[in-house]
C-alpha cells in the first residue's frame, strides 16, 4: 500500500510552497560542503561555529586555534577592480529603492516640478533665463550647435513620477537643464569620458543632492559652461565685435567689463565654479573633483579666448596635482625625509579611482602644455618632475582593467616618443605623447640661450664653423638635432591601426586627429624661427611647409566625412592657425618674387585652413580670433607687395583671390 504522508510532508510538498531552509546550488560554506553536512549560510555558518567551540574546548593545553571559525564561500571578497559583484548591486538597488520610497513620501504636497505657476525649489532663475526648451533663447552668436537627439534631454525626475528634490543646491540649474547639459557634455566632448568614469558619474548623478557621493558642485558648474557649447537651450555671448577688441588681445575680460549686458549662461555657470571650487580647496575637500573643475574651467576659458585666466588657471592645475602627489608614482618618490607624505590625497580604492586621478593629472598636463605654444612664457611644472605612468587605454579606463606597470610606459622613458606598443596605445595615449613632445620642443626655445650662455653641455655647438661675429644657430646643436630626429619619428613610428583618425566604420577619432595635429604643430615650433622662406636650400624651411601640407591633407580627411569640425576641442583651431600663419610667409615671398603658380597655390591652402578655422569659430570664440588674426596676416602680405607688382600680374592676381 501506499504509505499516507504524514502533515509534516504536506508542510514541505512543492504544493505548499518552497522549503525556506533550502540552500541554492553551492550557497553552503565551503566546510560543510566538503564535511557533508548542514549549512544555514551564515557568515560564519552554525555549523562551523559549533566545530569551531567543540575544537576549542577538547584541545589539547597549548594548542593555538584562530579566533575565528573558518567559513569561507564561493563568493570573492569584493577586490578592487572597480566592478561591483552582483551582491553589491542588489544593495545598491535596494538602498535606491529606499530613497525613492522616501521621497515620494516628501513630495506629496508639494507642487509639480517646474510648474510655470509657481516655482518650485528644483527651479532656479538659470532655467528661466536659459529658456530651456525655447527656440527664443537660442544662440545669439548665429552658429549652429549640434543637434541634440531627444534621447539626450532625459530628465533626472523618473519618467512617469512627480518627483523633485526638496535641497538642490540653490545656484545649480534644475535637474531637467542639468541633466541636459551633462547629456550633450558627455555625447559630444572628446574628453568627457577620460575625465570622469561615465557610468561612475552618471551613478552619483542620479543620488539626492545631499548624499556624500553626488558631484561635486564646482564640477556641476564647470560642466555646464562647457556643456552649454553644444547645445542651443541656453543663452550664449554675442559674437566678438573686432572693432571694439583687438584679436591679439590677451586681457579680453577688461572689455567685457565695458558691455552692457548681463552675463551669459555659460558666464555664470564658469563664475559660480570658480568660486564654489576656491571654497573646497581651502578646506581640503574632495581635492580631485576640485582639480577636474578646474581643468572644465580651462576648457572653457580656451574656448572662449580669456587667455589671461587660460594662463593662470592651467599654473594653478599643475601646482594643485604636486600636493596630490598625481605627478609622480611609486616607487620614484622622494628620498628625502619629510614631514609631509608624498600625497594629501587618501589611497585610491579600487582601479577605476586610481587611473582617474592618472587621467585627471595628464589632462592637466596637456591643457598647460598646449596652451603654451602660443606664448614665451615659462611652464609651471618641469617635465623632470614627472614620473608618472601614462593612461591605460581609453576601453580598459572604461571597464576598470588593472594593467600592471610593466605593461606600461613610464613619462621619463628614454623611448617613450619614439616606441609605441600596439596592445597599449590608443589615441588618448598619443595625445598625452604629443603634449609631453610639444613641452619638449617649448622647453628647447625658451632655454636654448641661458644654457648656450652658462655652457652646461646642452647647448654646446656640434661642431665649430661658425664665426665668433655671427649669432650661434641652435640647429648646430646636439640637443636640436636630437629633438628635430624626435619629432620627426614621432607620428612615422604610430601603430598601422592608428595612422588615420578615420575608424574602420567612418567615424573620426577627435584624439587621434589633435594628437596627429599637435605632432605638426611641434615640427613647426621647432624651426618656424630659424626658417628663411627666401632661401630655397633652407631646410627648416622645407619642414615647415611639408608640416602644414600634412594638416591641410588632416583637414581634408575630416571634410570627406560629415563630421563638424567645429566639435574638435579649441586647441585644434590653434593647430590650423600655426599652419595658416606659416603660409601666410610663404605667400609673402611668393609675392615679391611674382611666382604665380605658387601665389595660386598658396592661396587655395590659404583658403583651406581659413575656412576650417571659420568652421571652428562656430562654437569656439578663440577660433573667431585666430580666423581674425590670419586675415590681419594676409592684408598684410598682399597690401605690403600690391603696389609692386605689375598692372597685368596685378590684376591676374585679384581675380584668383576672388575666385578663392
């Protein structure tokens, strides 16, 4: 017969629903797995409690047992790689839910978000000035900002939820315009997302404002100047009135003061983080973010031509990251004894933290460095105190891959320009390589002659021809034909894959094509001052010229797709202008020679690179001055040698120039 089951059956039948005490699939402690015995999963488990005492308590006199019972998982403890375990995730989620929870609960009786009855404490005086949403409101400069896709635009309130935070810091744009501007910052800067760990972001974005893990304010500010460059939902300055100020005009702000106009979107956005940052910094809080507000401010101020604050605010990056320690890494710190650690900053807490501070220090590094090209002024940290690893690659950044230094170049590498291991280059670690290349050539020019004069070696002629009475020429030197031998090896030894800025599928890699541009630009800073465009043998000459083919044929590579040039970063303008100005000298010699087979093609490459730059100054004030500054130099060139010229050379001339 069929044996009748007893109640206590019927209590763990799959009718009566699952058995609580059941484990899943390998959730008991390894011990009792191996030991074949009950397990509640516990942390330590009973079980291994309970052996633990009973080996105590029967032991031998003497024997040393562990103070705790040895229960161990298949579950890892949570390593440092930036990844979060599926344990932590579900925390996460519940910790999210909670506060959701919470705030709904806050919002009932409040009034809807962003009504346009009443104002609501996410709304700030920014959204009603920025006319976001509004057509009105749009860019006054007449540029064209990109199209933002409304997959962008989404709110930082829950879809389908009445939802607002009740403490929003006071002078930040409302969670709607925010959001936005942090959308269109991270779709459309090139850096964004070395900057900042998007997903990182994004997650800390989405916490109530009062929680230690949101954003810091300065960093919010800062994004949203920036931001404010591509997109039409807020208000813009007026474009630049050239008869009012000079376009070599260095202190642009001492006119500003003179407009009678209120302050920009973008204008307010830079001041407020400029002043919430100064207040973090002397406390000596949250010191990274306070840095990567800093380096969103020198974004901004290049791209809107406030060089005087350009300048001053990159020195104040560089000397931030020396207190950080970000400048140098194990094991090349000091050796001497110090009452301060080489770091104020706390141990990075997994990977991702770590190669952000890395990549927080080169950005840094790079916005100095290429700043500097355009003037005679010294650099604020010297190239000899950096001993730092360059940046992992852009995908490993992303999903928090620990590479290990021996994988790894060193900055202070003897080969580091000329050896480029393809499983560790990308266009990031170009770009870094072309700055630390245009501080070397920046450093060569500005100490050639202190170090000539004191005789230290360096700038020591290779070999004596020259006369006492004539001025020593540098490219005589070692040092100058070392750094010439440099360069020019530097963009020839890229990986094959990286020769193009154009991806396989057609995209253009904004990195990769500054980090191509800025090697040119390092070629023509090196012997743009020793070239003589009259002499037909001078080599510097020839370089020169050949260095700025090579960023009209980059330009050209750019127009074949429908990118818009005017999303490169600012510097990219200043690349093109070092070209123009270049052929601005050849076309002058052209002239007074009256070749014109070379008149002709000067003026068409001429014409290339203003119309990028003009492309540019779309959504780059800077590019608006350079444009403006390259059109000085060629007035100059051709009024200077017009009269000189024949009627007919003359007016064969004027028509090419209108044809172009």
């Amino acid at each position: 017969m069929p044996k009748v089951p007893s109640a206590s059956s019927h209590a763990h039948s799959p009718s009566q629903g699952p058995n609580l005490n059941v484990l899943k699939r390998n959730q008991a402690c390894h011990q009792c797995r191996r030991r074949k015995l009950k397990c509640d999963a516990k942390r330590p488990c009973s079980t291994c409690v309970r052996s633990h005492k009973h080996a105590i308590a029967h032991s031998p006199a003497g024997t040393v047992h562990p103070t705790e019972p040895e229960c161990t998982f298949d579950e890892p403890l949570e390593l440092n790689t930036g990844v979060d375990g599926p344990r932590t995730k579900y925390e996460k989620l519940e910790n999210r839910i909670a506060e959701l929870e919470a705030l709904l609960q806050e919002k009932n009786g409040t009034q809807r978000l962003m009504s346009p009855q009443n104002g609501s404490p996410a709304s700030s005086n920014h959204d009603r000035d920025s006319g976001f949403g509004s057509e009105s409101d749009s860019r006054s400069s007449g540029s064209t900002p990109a199209l933002v896709p409304a997959a962008l635009s989404t709110p930082l309130s829950m879809p389908g939820m009445d939802m607002t935070w009740t403490h929003w810091p006071t002078d930040l744009p409302g969670p709607d315009l925010l959001r936005h501007l942090v959308d269109v910052f991270f779709t459309f800067h090139p850096h964004a997302s070395q900057l900042f760990h998007t997903s990182t972001f994004m997650t800390s974005l989405s916490l109530p404002p009062d929680h230690p893990k949101f954003p810091a304010v300065p960093v919010l500010h800062a994004i949203c100047a920036v931001g404010s460059l591509y997109t039409s939902a807020v208000t813009s300055a007026p474009p630049v009135n050239f008869d009012k100020i000079p376009a070599d005009e260095i202190f642009t702000q001492r006119y500003r003061i003179k407009e009678n106009r209120p302050d920009s979107f973008a204008e307010q956005q830079a001041t407020l983080a400029k002043e919430a940052l100064q207040r973090m910094e002397i406390m000596g809080l949250e010191l990274i973010q306070v840095l990567q507000s800093t380096i969103l401010l020198s974004w901004y101020y290049c791209s809107n031509a406030r060089c005087a604050q350009l300048f001053l605010n990159c020195a104040h990056s560089m000397r931030l990251c020396v207190p950080l320690g970000l400048n140098v890494c194990p094991p090349f710190h000091t050796i001497s004894r110090s009452t301060r650690p080489a770091s104020v900053l706390s141990p990075a807490k997994n990977v991702v933290e770590d190669e952000l501070r890395r990549n927080v220090f080169w950005f840094a590094y790079a916005m100095e460095r290429q700043h500097g090209c355009s003037n005679g002024w010294a650099l604020s940290l010297d190239d000899n105190d950096i001993s730092q690893l360059l940046p992992v690659q852009s995908d490993q950044f992303d999903n928090g891959k620990l590479v290990s230094p021996s994988e790894r170049q060193w900055a202070h590498s003897n080969d580091l320009l000329t050896v480029h291991p393809e499983h560790q280059t990308d266009g990031l670690i170009l770009y870094i390589k072309a700055s630390i290349l245009l501080s070397k050539v920046k450093t060569f020019n500005l100490r050639f002659r202190a170090k000539h004069f004191s005789g230290d070696g360096e700038g020591s002629l290779s070999y004596n021809t020259f006369r006492a009475d004539e001025p020593v020429d540098p490219r005589n030197t070692m040092s100058f034909i070392d750094l010439d031998g440099t360069v020019t090896s530097f963009i020839a030894t890229f990986p094959s894959h990286l020769r193009n800025p154009l991806t396989k599928d057609e995209k253009m890699d904004c990195t990769l094509f500054a980090a191509m541009a800025m090697s040119h630009v390092a070629m023509i800073v090196l012997h743009e001052p020793h070239a003589d465009i009259r002499s037909r043998g001078c080599i510097s000459a020839l370089k020169i010229l050949t260095a700025t083919r090579s960023i009209v044929d980059l330009i050209y590579t750019a127009w074949s797709t429908t990118f818009d040039l005017s999303l490169f970063e600012s510097f990219v303008s200043f690349c093109f202008f070092a070209g123009g100005r270049v052929l601005s000298r050849f076309l002058q010699a052209a002239l007074e020679e009256e070749a014109e087979d070379q008149i002709k093609t000067f003026r068409s490459e001429m014409g290339v690179i203003r119309t990028a730059i003009e492309q540019m100054s779309t959504r780059h004030r800077i590019a608006s001055y350079l444009l403006r500054m390259l059109d000085d130099l060629t007035a100059k060139s051709e009024v200077r040698w017009s009269e000189t010229l024949s009627p007919t050379t003359a007016q064969s001339l004027a028509l090419e120039s209108v044809v172009v």
